[in-house]
C-alpha cells in the first residue's frame, strides 16, 4: 500500500444533491425529477468552482457551462440498490448492494408495534404515528406533546422510525434512551434503515427542531469499505452523520458536525491532518433543510456556499490527495411531495495528481466510488467497478480481498 496512487482520498456527499432522474424512476414515483438540473432552471446560480471542476460537463445545466478542459474527472452514478435513502445510498458506496429495501410505512406503524414500543420505553403513549413532515408534524402536535408528554412518533416515505420530543419535556439523554429501545426492537420485519431522534425546543406557533438529532442506524454488514480500510491500519475519519449511518464500524475517528458550514469546517480540518485512508464527509443541509422542506431558493444558496468554499478545501488539500463529490440520491425540491427521489448521483473527481478532463460516464453504481478508494490501497472490495485506472493513469496491483 505504500504506492498508492493517492495517499488520501476524501468522499463529500451532497446529500440529497440529485442529477437527473433515473431510467426506473416512474416505478418509484419519481419520473421527472431532477435536483441539480431544476434548482439551476430556478435561478441563475454563481458556481464558478463546481463549474471548474467539470459539473457542466456531467450533463447540460441551465447557467453551468460545459468546459473545454475541466480541472477534475467527472460523471454520474446510478443506485443499484432498492431503495432511496440515506442508508442505501451510502452503504451502496461502500460496497453493499441491497436486494432488498428496507420498509416503509405509508400509513404508519403497526398498532402492535406501537403497543410494544410503549410497553417497553414506559413512555405514557404516543403521539401522531403518520408519515408526515418533521417541522409540519412538531407544528400540529407539539402542544398537545408538551401537554401531555407522550412523544410524536412518525415516518416519511423512507424507512425512518422518528422522534420528536420538546427537549424540556424529554430530555435529551431520554429521548436518546428511548431512540435505542426502539432501534433493539425494530428488527426482522420491521427493520427500518434509521431510528431518528428528534428533538425540538420553542412555544406553540414557534416550535424549531434544534440541532441534537441522533441517527440509529442498522449495523452495516461487515464486508464493506470502512473496516476494510482500518483492518488494514488506515484511517477512516468520519465528519457529522456518516459514523451513524455505518454504526461506527470501521470509524478511527468522528467529527462532530451538526450542518453543512460544520461539515465543511470539519473536512478542512480534517486535511490538515497527518492522516492516511479516508476522509468521509456528509453535507446534510442540502437534504433536511431544503430538499425535504421544498425550500428551491434555499438549496441553490446552499449549492453557491458550497462552491464558494471549495478554494479553501482545494488549499488544504496535499499534492498526493483525492476528492471526490457526489450525492446519496435525489431531493427535488422542485417536485410533488416532501421526500427523497430516485435519480443519478453526481460525480466529480479532483486531485493535483489526478488526469483533469477525464469523462467517467455514466456509473452502473455508486460501489463503483468504494472499489475505486480499496483499489487505490491496494484492497478490493466484492461490489462496483474502479475508475482508479481512468484518473491515476494506471492499475495498481497486487490487491487484497476481503
């Protein structure tokens, strides 16, 4: 591993940050849907930098040029999985493929489940048990919550077991508590992708949801990316969500963040760093703020703050450092609906050592991103295809299997 192309590669995912519906949307609901390509119809948006990189080449974007010698690699990723989530999208980059979706709950849980989910956290019953919107439901129930102390239970589209509570009726150590009764018992069956704490603070008719969200996830299999890579005595710093999306495993290090200006902060700090492996950095904003709350104006500023830092994550990079950017799956915030939509991820690849102006095509999967990190350390993972050859100009050999 020692002449590994790169000695560092770092994985920004914009979360939510879609490129274009993918040929079985419609089965999902989701025909017409495009994150990236409808914000930028919406507006005129400033990204000079993504522009660089090649975003404008990936496909035509209304105000994003397609450049003649983009300085990074690009292209798009299909999700191979069944599903749509945030779960699936990143266990899919680390080299699991689901058959199998995780279920959802269009008409909320089951009343046994319920039953069994107040008998076993004590909690003096529930509240809500629909799919609904986050900062809608807190709205409609929140008095009655605080009221009576029963916490809000509801769902979304995506496998999502979530908890809202008044941090001054729950407190957070409680309401956490109680996330991890729910997430032992949501097994077999019921096996969502998240248990989602979800804490909130404020008065009826000004009630926010604060930033102490905690994600529960389903304990990865054990065959993919990260411990592979710490197996093998290299680092896998992870920044704000990640850690939780893969139960920690394989995770040397997490850093907290708990919003996009956080993540980014984190990232550059983590570049300063004397590491070697991974850096893995969620950028959440993108998903909880604007695509789930079709806020359209709010995810373009987003996009344009995003941009406008890059100079500041480029100058931390080293001369044998990776990055690469993509997307977990869509979120219109354009489209019918408060949830996640089943598009093609972005990908862009950029390091000083890297070929600039590589076109990558059209990804049959985002496993393709883990096998191309495992073959830079000489590793291998089961799943996708690397696109290592393509940047680094050469096959590196002599891999280790899983």
């Amino acid at each position: 591993m020692s002449d590994s192309p790169f000695n560092r590669i770092t994985l920004i995912v914009l979360d939510g940050a879609g490129i274009g519906a993918m040929p079985d949307a419609a089965e999902w609901g989701d025909a017409g849907s495009d994150t990236f390509g409808h914000i930028c119809e919406s507006r005129h948006l400033n990204l000079p930098n993504l522009q660089s990189l090649g975003l404008g080449n990936i496909r035509p974007l209304a105000g994003v040029a397609k450049i003649e010698k983009p300085r990074g690699g690009f292209g798009k990723c299909a999700l191979k999985s069944n599903g749509k989530d945030t779960t699936t999208g990143h266990w899919e980059m680390a080299g699991i493929i689901l058959e199998r979706a995780f279920p959802t709950y269009r008409h909320g849980f089951p009343q046994t489940l319920i039953d069994e989910f107040i008998s076993k956290t004590g909690v003096p019953g529930i509240l809500g048990n629909i799919p609904a919107s986050g900062t809608e439901i807190i709205k409609q129930l929140g008095a009655e919550h605080v009221k009576t102390g029963k916490p809000i239970v509801y769902t979304s589209a995506d496998s999502v077991f979530q908890i809202a509570a008044h941090e001054e009726v729950i407190p957070l150590n409680r309401l956490y508590e109680i996330c991890g009764i729910a997430r032992s018992m949501l097994r077999g069956e019921h096996e969502v992708g998240r248990v989602i704490a979800r804490p909130f603070l404020g008065e009826p008719g000004s009630f926010y949801r604060t930033e102490n969200r905690h994600d529960y996830a389903v304990p990865p299999p054990r065959e993919n990316l990260l411990p592979l890579l710490s197996e093998h005595g290299l680092d896998v710093v992870c920044i704000g969500k990640i850690a939780s999306i893969y139960d920690s495993a394989g995770v040397t290090q997490d850093l907290t963040a708990k919003n996009n200006e956080q993540s980014i902060d984190q990232t550059i700090r983590a570049l300063r760093e004397d590491t070697r492996g991974l850096i893995f950095s969620n950028l959440v904003d993108f998903d909880m703020l604007y695509g789930h709350r079709r806020d359209t104006e709010g995810y373009a500023r987003a996009l344009e703050h995003f941009d406008s830092r890059w100079p500041e994550i480029e100058a931390a990079m080293r001369d044998n450092d990776l990055i690469i950017i993509t997307a977990d799956h869509g979120n219109d915030p354009t489209y019918r609906g408060t949830d996640h939509t089943r598009e093609y991820a972005p990908l862009l690849v950029y390091g000083k050592g890297a070929r600039p102006g590589v076109d990558l095509g059209t990804r049959r999967s985002l496993s393709d991103i883990g096998n191309t990190i495992a073959e830079n350390f000489g590793l291998e993972l089961n799943a996708g295809e690397s696109f290592m050859s393509e940047i680094a100009g050469h096959i590196f050999a002599g891999s280790a299997k899983l």
